[in-house]
C-alpha cells in the first residue's frame, strides 16, 4: 500500500483517470509503473507484467514502438509547437480525411472528453435544440458537466445540466423513438459508440467474432445504427458515433465501416497515436464548418482552441500509428488475437469445470469478462478474485476493461496467457466449492460512477 497511499495523498483518486485508480484492480496487481516496452509494463521492483490494459486501450501497437517513438523524436526536433498550423498538422488531418469516409473535415485536440463535448456543442449550434441522447449501456462519453450531469456522480454540477441529456436504450430503438416523440423538435443529437460487447445486428452480429466480413450479415437492414441513422434524419437530429474504443481496434475506417452507417460526426482517440495525446472530431462538411472562420457574416460557433491540440509530436505519432495499422493489417489481427483468447479460456474453463462461473461474452475485439458466485449471481468479489489470480500470474488485467490487446501480444503472450487462465481457474474453482473470503486477499473492485465512495 506504500504507493498507492502516496498517490492518494499527491493527487485525487490516486491516479489522473478514475479508472486507473487504485479501486479498479486486484490487491496484488501493482500499484505503480515505472515503463512498457511491447505487450508488458514493469514496477519500481523490476517485476514485468503483461499487461491487457495497454494504457486504456490507446497503446495498439504495443509500449514504445521503435517507428512511432522515431516520429515523435523527429517533431520534437522540429520544434513541437509553432506560431502558425505546422505541416504536420494539415498532414494529420487529411490523413483522417483519406482513411474515415465520413469525415470531410477534423479538428484535433488532446483528450476524447474534449472532442465528445465539442461534438454536442456543434449539435446543437446545428440544430439549434439542447437534448443529446446517449444509450444507457454505455457508462463514459465525457467528463463535462452535459454527460457527467446524467450519471450517479452529479456532485458540483448546476441542476439545469442534469435533465439535458436523455437515455435510451442500445438496441431498442423503441426506447429512442419515443425520447424523439416526447420532445419533439428539441433533440439536437444521437451520440452513441457504434458496438461494445453489445452488437448492432442483434443475433446474426455473433458470427462477427469470427468473421469480419458483417456487411455480408443477412439482417443488416435490422442493423441498430442504420435504425438510429434514419430515426435521426426523420426528426432533423444530428448522427454522432464515439469510436473512441472502437476506432482502428474494429476496422482501420472505424466500426461505422464495417456497419454501413454515415455519422454526421464522429469522434475517435485512444489507439489514433499508440498512445500519444490525440483526439479527433471528424464529420460532414456542413456541421464543422459552422466552426469556420471564412463565412463572412455568419454567426461564428467558438469550437476547439487550445495551445496544445496540433502538438506535432503526437500528430507525427498518429501519422506513423495509422501507416502500421494500414500495412500491417492490425484490426484483423486484434480479431484473430481476442478469438484465440476467447477459445482457450473458453476450453480451459470448461477443463477447470468453472465454465457456468466465468466467461468471456462479447465480440473477440471486445471481450468482456463475466464471473458468477456458486449461486449463479454476478459477483464483484469473485471478478476481484479472477483478477487478483492473474495479477498473481504476473497478468494485469483492470476491472472494467477487461481485454484490450495490442499488435505486441504474440503467440508466447497468448500461451502465458492461457498458463494464467488455467492456473486462476484452479483456484476460482477452489473458492466456489469453499469460501471465497479465504481466497480474497484484499478489497474488492468498485465501479468508477458510483455516487458515495
Ligand atoms: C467511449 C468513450 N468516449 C470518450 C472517452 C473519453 O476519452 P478521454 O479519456 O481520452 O478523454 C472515453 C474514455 O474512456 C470512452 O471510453
């Protein structure tokens, strides 16, 4: 505990991202890092991990890539950040232009949060309306007072935030016909991410675990977002895709690709720079432009302005980031990656007999991990528990987000993975027949949006 009470006394939360806080792993995961190189990170005590965490899914080629790092190395030398937009900046953009066919225009900045809410704010400059609607399955679009207003976690935000932002459920868009029915003409926005571990083809979307090839799938026209994109363009409302999680990790032109939707505006980060700072808003010409300085006479929207948004050294970074996910076909490999993953846990578990217990749901880009007590009950304690075995297994594994594998994570990492898995099993299964508190050796994980810690 020496770290982490000497992170919780310097800094709120222990850690600049809640879900990197001390509560989100296994007692014996470690507290602190010192460095990663490839698909392992190391603590002051030297120990290596491997890590499923890969900086909150943004490290997709794996920790200190030798290019990326030579990229950045060489904006450093040109200055990083000068008077006037760099040519790497106009460089980045177009490249984001070329690779996403639903983005005519970009505007970068440092954080996804910053893009989401600029995203919202052109939504309704557009539309001229105030209600943004997000799926309530979907737990984090922004640390902004117009999303965090809508969570548990409402403490410090004005009362009038709080009712701005509706929620519906992904998948029934029942649930979102009616939000447009009960406030008609006042909704400026859908912004949703396209697929988590929940799909948007229902049933038929399952053979997407193996199969990349969805816009085969034979009940595309039930896809969600397709029924969200034309419920939008009925009511006059603005299409918004987050693909922070799912951008470049699905499909090197984002999930919207593989789905066959058009969003109005979409917002990508995370894996856009293996882990430099960048986020992107990119969209239809004729919303971003209301951000543009060159219409003489109209009524000007105040979009992203910050010192640091076109850093050079993190857009040279996306620039070589988006060069290895093109060549090296990455996104086909993180599929082919998560299925392996899936099919040894899958096997190991049913070997360990804990297969009712614990389980790996969701796409194979994707995977979630679901752990039940004896009694078939979901169980924050034997997840703890899974978790805290891996850890012991030198595996970190983070709470809510279970599997984020990189390009680094080989055959070896997939066999000491699935050595791990066999050997957590036997004691999961040890804990179901006794009793877990035997097993447990620190406190259990929490969720991030809870109201009282
Ligand atoms: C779906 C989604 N949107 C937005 C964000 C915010 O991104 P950032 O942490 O870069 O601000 C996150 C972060 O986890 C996210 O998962």
């Amino acid at each position: 505990m020496f770290w982490r009470s000497r992170l919780e006394a310097a800094i709120p939360g222990g850690a600049h991202t809640y879900s990197r806080g001390g509560d989100q792993y296994a007692s014996l995961a470690p507290e602190i890092l010192v460095r990663g190189k490839g698909a392992y990170v190391w603590d002051p005590e030297g120990d290596k991990f491997l890590d499923y965490g890969m900086g909150l899914r943004s490290v997709i080629l794996g920790y200190a890539d030798r290019s990326v790092n030579r990229a950045v190395i060489r904006e450093i030398k040109n200055g990083n950040s000068l008077s006037r937009p760099s040519i790497t900046e106009l460089n980045a953009a177009e490249r984001l232009i070329e690779l996403i066919p639903s983005a005519e225009m970009v505007k970068f900045a440092k954080n996804g949060s910053n893009v989401t809410s600029a995203a919202s704010k052109m939504a309704r400059a557009y539309t001229n309306r105030k209600y943004i609607c997000v799926p309530n399955q979907q737990p984090f679009f922004s640390f902004d007072d117009w999303f965090i207003g809508s969570t548990a976690v409402k403490r410090g935000i004005p009362e009038n935030y709080h009712e701005l932002t509706l929620k519906f459920d992904y998948g029934s868009i029942d649930t979102l016909e009616a939000l447009f029915n009960k406030h008609t003409g006042e909704i400026a926005a859908v912004m949703l991410e396209p697929a988590t571990h929940l799909l948007p083809c229902l049933d038929s979307c399952k053979k997407i675990s193996g199969n990349l090839d969805c816009l085969a799938c034979p009940n595309h026209k039930e896809n969600f977002l397709k029924q969200v994109q034309a419920l939008c363009k009925r009511h006059g409302a603005v299409f918004i895709l987050d693909e922070m999680r799912t951008g470049f990790r699905w499909h090197l032109r984002g999930a919207q690709e593989m789905y066959g939707v058009s969003p109005d505006l979409t917002t990508f980060g995370k894996a856009l720079a293996n882990g430099f700072s960048v986020a992107a808003l990119v969209g239809k010409r004729e919303i971003m432009d209301l951000a543009s300085i060159d219409k003489v006479g109209t009524e000007r929207v105040f979009l992203l302005s910050s010192t640091n948004g076109a850093e050079m050294s993190s857009l040279g970074a996306l620039l070589e980031t988006t060069r290895q996910l093109e060549s090296d076909k990455i996104s086909e490999y993180l599929w082919d990656y998560g299925t392996k993953l899936r099919d040894g846990f899958t096997h190991l578990a049913k070997q360990a007999k804990v297969d009712q217990h614990i389980f790996l749901d969701g796409p194979s880009v994707a995977l979630e991990l679901t752990a039940l007590d004896i009694n078939f009950q979901a169980s924050t304690k034997f997840r703890t528990l899974f978790l805290q075995e891996m850890a012991k297994n030198h595996v970190l594994i983070a709470s809510g987000n279970t599997f984020a594998p990189s390009f680094a994570h080989k055959e070896r990492e997939l066999k000491a993975t699935l050595d791990a898995f066999s050997n957590s099993f036997l004691v999961y299964k040890n804990a179901l027949e006794r009793d877990i508190d035997l097993y447990l050796e620190g406190e259990e994980v929490k969720p991030v949006f809870r109201k009282y810690n």
